[in-house]
C-alpha cells in the first residue's frame, strides 16, 4: 500500500511563515499541502499586536537604516547578508499583503499611516490597530482559500521521514480527530511551526507554542542555532504573562518605577522606553530587584496619551487591561513585568530557508526548509527588534516557499515504505499503555517551565544555569515514565500535550546547552558572570547538532558581516 | 448521549472559566476536552456556551456569571455538531465562510504602490476585522436554528468586511449573491450575536448595513427587501404597525395563494383572542401628521 498523500512540498504549520511559504511554492508550480495541529487562523501569529517594519523610500526612510537598526538591536550577533535581505526586500511584501487585502491603518493622505517602535530610529512601523498578526493571518487564510489549497487540519507530526540517501521524505503525522497515523509524503518539507515560549513559564506565548517544529527537525538531524538567545518582552501582565504590546510605547507610553520614576533615562537617555527590548527587559527587573518596583513589576502609563488614541490604536490592550488585570488603561496605569516572549534561536537555514546549504551542498538535512520564528537565520541574533518577526514570517516564508518549488522539480519522488509510520504508532500506543501513576504532564511542564524561567532568564549564571541542567535529565525521565488517563482515539488531547511535552524537553535541553556554552553577554543573553560581550572569542553562533545517542554536539559559524562592524552599542 | 458532569473545585476571584477547566484538566479528570490557546481572548479556540450563552472561556471571568449556587454549567457550542466535550466540528462553520468567496477582489490593474483610499474609508473597517472566528454568534444564533441553511451573522459579517472595503470591486454580485435565499435577509434581527460577540464585531449590525447597500444598489425586490420598505411605508401611513397589511404587502398582494395559507393561522389567532380589536386593517393614527414630518425631515436630511 502507498500512501495517499504525496505532495512536491508539504508545510508544517499555517501561521504566517507556513501559509505565506504554501502560497509562494503554490505559485511556484508545486503541489502543496499544508499540515497544521490547529486551524490556520487559530495559530499564533495571531498574538503578534504592534505591526511589521518596512523602510519605504516613498518614505524618505532607507532600507539599509532598518537593517543597521537590527544590526544593532541583534547585538552584532544577526547575519547581515540576511538582515539586507529582510530590510531590501520589506517594502515589496508590506505592498503584497495591501494588495491581498490588510486593512493596515491609512493616513490623512490615504495612504499606509506608521507608527515608531522600539531600537529604531523612525517610524516605519505600519499597523492594523494593535492586533496587525491577527489581521494579516486572516488575510493569507482567506488568500488560502482562494487557492483551494489542500490543509490537513488538527493533525500532529511526530517525526520528519528521511529516505535511505538521507534526504527529507515527508512526515508522520496523526490526525488529531481520529487518532488515526499516516505517512505523508513530500519532496520537501517546510517547517514553519512557531516558536518554543511554554519552555517557559509564564510566557506571553500561546498553549501551542511547544517548539514542535525545532524539535522535529533536531531529531532528524538537522542542526539548531543561538538557541540560548530567547527573549523577554518588557511588557507582560503579572499572572499568566499575556503580552501588553510594544506600540504602547511606540504611541508613547511610559515606564515608571514605584518613586513615580521614569527610570529608562539611567539606562538608554536617548531612546527611552524605545531601547531594544533586551535593554528595557534589564533596566526593568534591576528597579525590581533594587527594590522600586510594585509587587514584581513595574508600571506602564498610558494615560497621557488619552481616551481617543488609546481606543482607536491600542484597543485591544485596553480590552485586555480591563478584561484580565482589571485596569482601565486610561484611568491608572499597569502593572507590568519582563516575560518570556521570543525564541530568536530555531532551525539553522540559509536565506531561502533551506537547511541548510552551503554552495549546493546540504550542510542540515536536504529537502528540509524552515520558516519563521522555527527557524534561525540568524536574523535577529541576540535580540530581536519589535515588528521585525512579523516581516520575517513574510519575506522569509515568501522565499523558503519558491525555493522548496524550485527544488521539488529537480529531485524524484522519495522512496520510503509506509511502514515507515509504524515506529511512531508503536511508540504512542506503548504511550497509552503504560499502568497509572500520580505524575502528570502538566506537573512535568510546570516544573520546566518554572525551572528554565528562573535559571534562564532575563539574568543568567552559571551555577543557576548548571542547576537547570541538572534538572533536564529527571524531568525527562518522569516524561519516559507517566501515563495518560484518556486512552481513547477521538481528539485525546492529553496524548497531544505528553508529546509537545517531549519536544518541549529537547528544546529546553539546547537552549540551555547553547547559554551555558556561551561565555559572554550578548543581547538577550546577559550573564551576571560574564557581565562584557566578548567579540574576540564570541562573535560566532552556536550550532547545535544531535549526537546520535541523544545528547546535544556543539559546533560554530562565524558571523556574516557585510557593512557594520560591530561597536558599542549605546541606546 | 451526552450528559452532564460535575465538578468541585477552589476558585480565586481572578480565575477565569478556561482556568477552571483547565485546573480539572490537570488535577480530576485529564481526558476533559476542550479547544484552548492563547488565554487572552486573541485566538478564538475556547469558544463554548457557559450558562447557557456563548463566549470565550478564557475572558469569561467566573465571578462575573450570575449564579446564586455557584454552579457554573458549560456546555459545547450550539448550532454545530461536537466531536468530543466542548470540542466541536467547525466544518459546517467555514463552509459558509469559504460561500462568501471571502477574498480582496479588486478590479483594474494593480497599483505600483498602495490603494488609496481615505482613513474614514478603511479604519473603521478594523471594527470587523477584529473577528476572531470563535463562532460564538453561530452557536447562539436563532435563525440558525432553525433554519441550517443559514448563512449566519459570521459568514454575512465577513462578506460585509469586502462589500464595505473601498478597494474591492465585487460588493455588486456580492449583494447579489446575499439577496438570495439562505442570505442577508434571513436573520430575524434577535441580536443574540450582537449579545455574545467577545470582541465586539457587531454581526447583525452589519447584516443590517448590508441589506441597506443591497436596497440602495438596487437588487432584485425579495420578501425581506419588501418587508423592510413596507414596514417604512405603513408606518409612514398609519403610525402604527399594521401586521396584516405588512404581511399581504410583504408577500405580494397579487399572491393571492400564499395569502390564503396565513388563513388557519389567522382564525387560530382569533380563536385564541390574539388578533388586534381595531380589526385586521388599522386606520391611522391620531396626529399622524407629526409623524410624516419626522419621515421628511429624514428624507431630506439624508
């Protein structure tokens, strides 16, 4: 028996990246599937609130001050061949997505209105309001809809199958509805799964954002990259850590310590509150740990900027400060804290998303691609500018999804038996069999997250980094061990999240392999025992290769550097 | 069949229903199962009815429900089938979506830069951009109900978003396609979806701006088109609402057929004493007059 699913190019995921990339292949001539584990427009890009950065020079602006401003933003640590790229090629894809039909805010002239965001000199931040993810994932699933491509829907990959010349083969995957596997075949696959955030707890990301994608592919070999560069987000709601967005401060707002200070003037006197977020997440939790914070957080004013701007530009901010910590954002300001929010780090690609290649030789694994937050440029290197991921999804989504078409007319068919599936159904039936116990998943997911939160946050050590290391391998085997109470087929969940829960543990393992690896501070990796960034010994990336019995094998890239050297960097 | 479980469990004031739930997820009874994502109202997953009306579980404070035993009762969405818990099949949902060919389709060639179009064009339109797709006005809609073939307040919201966005150049057959049967003119105006909408989309409200562009562009005259501008005329008329005329009117009173038909329902009404005492035809009203002003001055001012 053959399967029935065979596709030139299979996309994993249906945010941004995945459904951009499936259209870019689909107008490439491919035959595209899309795989997703929940609806397209239920994914996380969603989440994205402020906007998506482009220098228009109908503007006046230049595309190569956007790419200095993430230069800089990233540390030093962002490839700039890439960073060109994304700057150069901005303008065209915000003009594709007006033409698809983003409603992005409009100015008097009519024409697409720009708001300021933070590490960047203007204003070239273009928004729908304060939910722009959410407005342009609606937009792509409705282009997705006219394209009539094909979407498996709350289906689960397990594994990327590579064919016996070690190429990408397609994945296995069940359907979460039936509990059913199946081996999908593909010529290539994109990953484009978000990012990793509930490695975290509290996070601002979604339930969903359990690393999947990154997870997947570092077990089919594929090298990951600055996997130790994950960052906090300065605005986050105490709690659950929902993400109060950064075009609060684009608009205006203030950051106020418990003295009624605006601190950010001792810590980035030109910028502000506008400094790179790695900078303000640092000045925040030093006025909380020095003791002017309130309760763990700081606060963010808003009411300055008064009633009108804040309901027509940050409406859903206020729906959600009045929803979820009970704040009328006009009337008092909020509480807000550092959280985790981004994984800079992902799977290791070349500039069309490739895993990645080297003058045609597949340094990863070859007829794998990725997109998005899964992967790693490296783009945003140490610390990721505000409205540049969702521009990353686009632009890199756009590119990885033309050159997987371009790719899947050169090479044949993949061989590989369907039995190829079995290992995995085995593996979660032998999941579902095992006898009952006190443990559960979620207690194995609150232990990582609230482990990795401390040890790998906003500040790290080595004794608290080595201490989370120490803990990895018992959390792996209380995973190994426990048992899911739902044995049934039909839409089980708690299979659903004992798996994520093993990405998630892999994931852990390398981010805290690459943060203790590296031996300096750098962007949104700052220890407090090596306080300098070291551009003699650490201007490199960290890749991390899975050894075959499990464990994490480091290797190095150089930077690319093409017009900025790297100085000091000064907000 | 399906039933119903309880569940006791410690609250906090700030707990919302999506924490409880998931709480005995993690802690009584794993196999619960619901959709969920992004705890802030953002993702559109968690949609499900509690106490009886639809809504987000994640912005559904629990202390905010009305509740004199504390008995909090959640239920799967309504008008759609479930597939386990509170999940249920959405299938039915997008269908309707993908039957408005919800896509930007512009006419002319495509400019170099962008569309201009006024911000008093486009920015408002955000108001129904902001649709999550939680399909909580599907679940609580009564015409839906009764009638599966519905289109609903979420497909015609939808459609509204490209028939009021200045750059698409297909609202004509898009208002066509919504005078149909099944279409615009088949809400019956219960706001239920107005009531339940966590994200303030309005549906019924556009339902409504969408049969007034369809009047004023002139689409081919149906029961509901009539019932709206007779209702107008008769009150114009008589100041009052003259539900028998409204209806021949509405039905057409050369359709003398279907006139007929009301016949059993009309003497069941009588029998029961539910017919008005004036007769079935009304006479105008007292001061009339003040009220035709009102409709000129409306005329004039629009």
């Amino acid at each position: 028996m053959t399967t029935p699913y065979t596709f030139d190019v299979l996309v994993l995921g249906a945010g941004l990246a995945g459904m951009r990339a499936a259209l870019a292949a689909h107008e490439g001539g491919a035959k595209v599937a899309i795989l997703t584990k929940v609806h397209p427009v239920l994914s996380h890009s969603n989440a994205a609130q402020g906007g998506i950065n482009a220098a228009l020079t109908d503007r006046g602006d230049k595309w190569e001050d956007h790419a200095y401003d993430t230069v800089k933003g990233s540390d030093y640590l962002g490839d700039q061949d890439a960073i060109e790229i994304l700057a150069e090629e901005a303008g065209k894809d915000i003009l594709a997505l007006e033409h698809m039909g983003v409603i992005f805010n409009r100015n008097d002239e009519g024409r697409l209105g720009t708001r300021r965001f933070g590490g960047q000199k203007r204003a070239r931040t273009f928004f729908v309001s304060d939910f722009t993810g959410q407005a342009m994932l609606h937009v792509l699933y409705e282009q997705l809809m006219k394209a009539n491509l094909p979407v498996f829907e709350e289906w689960f990959a397990t594994s990327v199958v590579r064919d016996d010349d070690g190429r990408c083969a397609g994945v296995v995957a069940f359907e979460i509805r039936y509990g059913k596997f199946a081996f999908i075949k593909a010529k290539a696959v994109i990953i484009a799964a978000g990012g990793l955030g509930r490695v975290f707890e509290p996070s601002t990301n979604a339930m969903i954002c359990t690393g999947d994608g990154m997870a997947i592919a570092y077990r089919a070999g594929a090298p990951l990259m600055d996997m130790e560069m994950v960052q906090y987000h300065p605005t986050t709601l105490k709690g659950k850590g929902l993400l109060i967005t950064e075009a609060a401060r684009g608009e205006g707002a203030y950051l106020v310590n418990s003295e009624g200070e605006r601190f950010m003037e001792r810590y980035a006197p030109n910028m502000m509150e506008l400094a790179s977020r790695d900078v303000v997440s640092r000045a925040e939790q030093i006025e909380i740990n020095e003791g002017r914070g309130i309760n763990g957080c700081v606060l963010l004013d808003c009411r300055h900027l008064g009633k009108r701007l804040i309901q027509d530009r940050l409406g859903q901010i206020f729906e959600e400060a009045k929803s979820f910590a009970n704040i009328d954002l006009t009337e008092e300001p909020i509480p807000i804290r550092p959280g985790m929010h981004y994984s800079m780090g992902g799977i290791k690609t070349d500039v069309d998303g490739r895993s990645w290649d080297i003058q045609g030789n597949w340094e990863g694994v070859q007829g794998l691609f990725a997109a998005g937050e899964t992967a790693c440029l490296s783009l945003h290197g140490g610390n990721r500018l505000g409205a540049n991921s969702l521009l990353d999804t686009v632009v890199f989504g756009r590119r990885a999804g033309s050159c997987s078409a371009a790719y899947a007319q050169s090479v044949h068919t993949p061989r590989v038996s369907d039995s190829i599936s079995d290992q995995d159904r085995t593996m979660v039936q032998d999941l579902l069999r095992r006898p009952p116990q006190a443990d559960t998943v979620a207690a194995i997911r609150l232990d990582l997250g609230t482990t990795m939160n401390h040890h790998l946050g906003v500040f790290r050590d080595q004794e608290g980094m080595q201490a989370a290391q120490n803990i990895l391998p018992g959390l792996r085997d209380r995973w190994g061990r426990v048992a899911i109470h739902d044995k049934g087929q039909v839409f089980n969940t708690s299979l659903v999240r004992a798996l994520e829960l093993g990405m998630m543990l892999d994931c852990a393992e390398t981010i805290v392999f690459g943060a203790i690896t590296r031996k300096e501070s750098r962007g949104a990796h700052f220890r407090t025992d090596f306080i300098q960034r070291d551009d003699e010994n650490w201007l490199k990336h960290i890749l991390i290769y899975r050894n075959p019995d499990g464990r994490p094998r480091p290797d190095y890239l150089p930077v690319r550097i093409t017009q900025w050297e790297p100085q000091v960097r000064v907000y | 069949m399906p039933y119903f479980q309880e569940f006791t469990l410690e609250t906090e004031p700030s707990d919302t229903v999506l924490d409880a739930l998931i709480r005995i997820r993690e802690s009584v009874d794993e196999s619960l199962t619901l959709r969920c994502s992004c705890r802030g109202a953002i993702c559109g997953s968690c949609g499900m009815r509690i106490n009886g009306h639809a809504a987000l579980a994640c912005k559904t404070k629990l202390v905010s429900l009305e509740s004199s035993d504390a008995l909090v009762q959640v239920e799967p969405m309504n008008n759609m089938p479930v597939i386990k818990d509170l999940v249920t099949d959405m299938g039915g949902f997008w269908d309707k979506i993908r039957h408005v060919q919800p896509w930007l389709q512009p006419t002319g060639p495509t400019p170099d830069a962008e569309y201009l179009a006024s911000p008093e064009s486009m920015n408002h339109l955000t108001g129904v951009m902001g649709c999550i797709m939680c399909g909580a006005c599907v679940s609580d809609c009564a015409a839906l109900e009764v009638d599966h073939q519905f289109l609903g307040p979420a497909a015609l919201a939808k459609s509204y978003r490209f028939v009021a966005d200045p750059r698409d150049g297909a609202s004509a057959s898009r208002l066509l396609d919504l005078n149909k049967p099944n279409g615009m003119w088949d809400c019956t105006r219960c706001m239920e979806c107005i009531e339940v909408c966590p994200k303030g989309v309005g549906a019924m409200d556009r339902i409504m701006t969408l049969r007034a562009k369809g009047i004023g562009q002139g689409v081919p005259s149906t029961c509901g088109s009539r019932h709206a501008e007779v209702f107008a005329d008769l009150i114009e008329q008589k100041g009052r609402l003259d539900e028998p005329m409204l209806a021949m009117r509405t039905f057409g009173l050369g359709n003398i057929g279907h006139i007929l038909s009301f016949l059993p329902m009309t003497l069941r009404a009588l029998v029961r004493g539910k017919l008005p005492k004036s007769g079935p035809l009304h006479r105008a009203i007292p001061g009339i007059d003040r009220i035709r002003r009102l409709f000129r001055y409306m005329r004039n001012s629009t």
